[in-house]
C-alpha cells in the first residue's frame, strides 16, 4: 500500500470521529462573512470594533504548542492567520480540531481580531467548523510537483501550491480583459459566431471532425474566430465587430503551438490594411504596458520593444534575400531543391505549402516588431490583391521573435476573384495538402450581395506566452493531457 493509500485510510477514519461529533464534514453552505484579503484590509477596524467575523479557507500550515495552535488559511484572494486556544474553544472542540484537522482541509473560525508580539495579524477563534475534510495530502511546497506532467495533470494543485504559477493565469486573464476593453473602446462589438461548420474557412490547417447526429451531419471544430461569419456581418451592416473565443487544429504540438487555445479576431467595414496595421500597434503597445508594465522583452533568443513605430519588411524581398529564390520568377523543382539544401521538413507537396515553409526558414532570424506585408495570393486565398502587383496581396503580419504574432488583409471582396481562390485551394486539397482552405460557395453568394471594404486581423494566446517568456502549454489553465495508462 502506498504512502497515500495510508494517509487516504486515515483520514476516512477522522471523517468518522468528526460523524460522531456531530459535524458534518461536508456541509452545503459556509458562514463566512469576510474574504481573507478583506479581513486584511479592514484589520484596524475590525480589532478596534472587537466585532466577532467568520472567516473561511484552505489549511495551508498547522503549529501546535500545547493548549494553542496557529493556523493558516488560504481562500484565494489572500491568507490569514487562526489561533485556536483550548480555553478560549472548550476542550473538547480543541481535541477534536487535533484529532481530525490536516493541512488542506477547508475550515471556517469565529472569533476577534488582534495582533501578536510577532506583529502577525490573527482571528482569535471561538468556534470552528469543518467545510470540507480532503482525503488524499497537499504536496509538499518545495519539494512536490516537480514532474512537468504531473503538474499539468494535476493543475489544481500546481496552481494552489506556486504562486508564480497562479500569478500567470490570472494575467493571461488581463490580458484579455485589455484587448476586449481596446476593442469596445473604439466601438467595436463584441459577436459570437459557429464553432461548428460545415467547412472550415479562416486559416489554413488541418480541422477536427465530428458528427451532428440530428442533422446526420459530418462537421468540423473551427479553425478561425469565425473569419468567413464577421465577414456576413460586414455585409449586414456591423461596421466593427470582434470575437474572442477557442479554435482548434488537428496538428502537432510544441512550446509555441497547441491544438486548442483562444484568438481575438476584428473585422472594421471601410478600413484598409494601412489603418489596420496602425490600430494592431497601438493594440499590441496598450497590452505590453497594461499587462506587463514594459515594452522591452526578451524571449526564445530574442530581444525586442514594442514601442514606437515598427518597420515593415517586404515578403519577395526577405525571401530573395536569405534563401536566393525570387517567389515570383521561381519553379516547384527549384523552391523543392532550396527546401532540401536547407533541411527544412514540410507536409504537403504543393507550391503553397513550399513557398510557405521557405518563408518560415527566413522568419526565424527577425526579432521585431515588424509588419510583413507583400504576401503572394498563392498562400494568401483570402486578401485582396495589390493594384499595382495583381500576384501579391495587401496582407500583413506581425513578426516577433522570429514567428508569425499576427495577420491581417484588406479583405477579398470580389466573388469572382474569390470563387476563382476556392477552386485553387480545392486543387491543393485534392492533392492531398490537408492544410489548404475548403471552399464555402455560401460565401461566395454573400460577396455576389456585397461586402464592403475591410480589414480584417487575428492573433492569439501564443502572444500572450511569449511576452511572458512561458511557453503556451504552461500558459493554459488545463493543457490538454492523455489520460492515464495512454501516455508514451
């Protein structure tokens, strides 16, 4: 039997004695009138009134020292000392907190509040009650979970036991609390759109499958906040929407990709990618200052400031310039060829998806922040194409720390144009490139009504992780695990 299997055993034990006592070890409501973090702030009042308060939360420690014990408590929104004095509790409640209480059980205390020599500031109990007897024991703080998985695994208890952890999450939550509070500030509305579709229309990768057993329906897990969907709305008169919201992809997962995370997607009817591009900087400046208090980072090798005014670099140009290959006067057979020279692994055996791991071989050298503009309309389905240059688009991404931190178009409103880029994508996926946009005629249809023009842009929490330096696994509340027995 294990060690844990023991301390379970036990502990079923004390839920017996607490029966016999009658306590409910479990009960359905709480007293507490004050959060601990409260109870701290309005300490001066509450010992000077000499007011009994009840006060709530999880045993972090225990100290005995005969007739008296001091207790802490941790309720998430701060922690706070209880001293239990056998006369002051009667013996008997006394005995029975000695007999049945364990680090992470959740109690409540009624007593006054007073200081010790110590200067610690203390509830001095005259009762106490069991709200929730745990059976299995806390890790230890410091020498616990340690094993990464172990810690994903069992996230409730990394989070409760490492502060640094639980400072993380709660500002990925700021984080996106100031990019919805920029968006409706310039009066953008916030929408909800499918997370179930027919086809996937967005991005370019591979979607999860499912069934609609009402419908007798076969549908995919979106792969976009909902791009195709804002757009419809552009054409209902919206002039600024936004969503935030889960996509998910069926593809690999490493430090800086996972296969279910949250995006902010904006569309903003009669505005052109330049003014795209300059409302993205003065979002991404509020988030850095906001959040992180800085605009300096340094991450995956990179140093960076986001303030100011970024550069923009020229997608032909970057490429000709670090691999030799001009995308516009190029052939399959040589981009293959400067692929294999450079030992770049890719799926896929199409031009789009050459052209596309050709330019993440040049990525990975820029620090940022800069704006990529002058994408080809090959690996860009749904961007308008440039005036002067029929062959590349009005797109733009943002580069930070060598990888893609954000995109944007000036948005295809052509339907003829964009039939045209549906049937090329529909050419890719016949060949097998599992990454290449399904084709959605309804879309078409709503363009043959009328879009007007517009910018649209996305990014997502990979930005959040890597200001944060973290990689976006850890950056996530519950990453998703195997379970048990299916590991490698």
């Amino acid at each position: 039997m294990s060690s844990s299997d023991e301390i379970r055993k036990v502990r079923i034990k004390k839920l017996e004695l607490l029966a016999e006592a009658g306590m409910d070890p479990y009960p359905a409501r709480a007293k507490r009138e004050l959060s601990l973090k409260e109870a701290v702030n309005s300490f001066s009042t509450l010992e000077k009134e000499k007011r009994e308060k009840w006060l709530s939360g999880r045993i972090m420690s225990i100290r005995i020292q005969g007739a008296i014990i001091f207790i802490t408590l941790f309720d998430g929104t701060g922690s706070f000392q209880i001293l239990l004095k056998k006369d002051a509790l009667g013996g008997k409640n006394f005995e029975l907190f000695k007999k049945t209480a364990d680090i992470g059980d959740f109690i409540e205390a009624r007593g006054t509040f007073f200081i010790t020599k110590r200067e610690e500031k203390t509830l001095e109990g005259r009762e106490w009650r069991m709200l929730s007897k745990s059976l299995l024991p806390l890790p230890e703080k410091w020498h616990g979970l340690t094993d990464l998985e172990e810690r994903y695994r069992k996230r409730y208890l990394d989070i409760l036991m490492n502060p640094s952890v639980r400072e993380l999450l709660e500002r990925k939550s700021k984080f996106w609390d100031v990019a919805r509070a920029f968006m409706k500030e310039r009066g953008f509305l916030e929408v909800e759109t499918p997370v179930l579709e027919v086809t996937t229309g967005g991005a370019e990768a591979t979607p999860f499958k499912t069934y609609n057993e009402d419908f007798k329906l076969p549908l995919y897990l979106r792969i976009s906040v909902g791009e195709l969907w804002q757009k419809r709305l552009m054409a209902a008169g919206f002039p600024k929407t936004f969503e935030i919201g889960k996509i998910f992809r069926n593809e690999g997962s490493d430090q800086n990709h996972l296969q279910e995370f949250t995006n902010l997607e904006f569309y903003w009817a009669y505005a052109s990618f330049e003014e795209g591009m300059g409302l993205v900087e003065e979002l991404y400046q509020k988030i850095a200052l906001e959040v992180f208090d800085k605009t300096e980072f340094e991450t995956r090798g990179h140093k960076f400031n986001l303030r100011g005014k970024w550069q923009r670099i020229d997608y032909r140009e970057t490429v000709k310039k670090e691999t030799g290959i001009d995308i516009l006067n190029t052939t399959y057979d040589e981009v293959k060829k400067k692929l294999q020279s450079l030992k770049m692994v890719y799926e896929g055996d199409t031009m789009e998806r050459l052209l596309d791991t050709l330019w993440k071989y040049c990525r990975k050298k820029i620090s940022g922040p800069v704006f990529l503009t002058g994408h080809p309309k090959l690996v860009s389905p749904l961007s308008k194409s440039m005036r002067e240059n029929p062959e590349l688009t009005e797109r733009f991404q943002v580069i930070l720390a060598g990888t893609e931190m954000g995109n944007g178009f000036s948005e295809l409103n052509d339907p003829q144009d964009q039939a045209k880029r549906f049937e090329t994508q529909q050419e890719l996926l016949d060949k097998g490139d599992k990454e290449a946009m399904m084709p959605d005629m309804d879309f078409v249809e709503m363009l043959e009504y009328g879009m007007p023009p517009t910018c649209g842009f996305g990014f997502g929490e990979m930005l959040f992780a890597f200001l944060a330096d973290k990689p976006i696994r850890e950056t996530q509340f519950f990453p998703l695990m195997k379970p048990k027995g299916l590991q490698d």
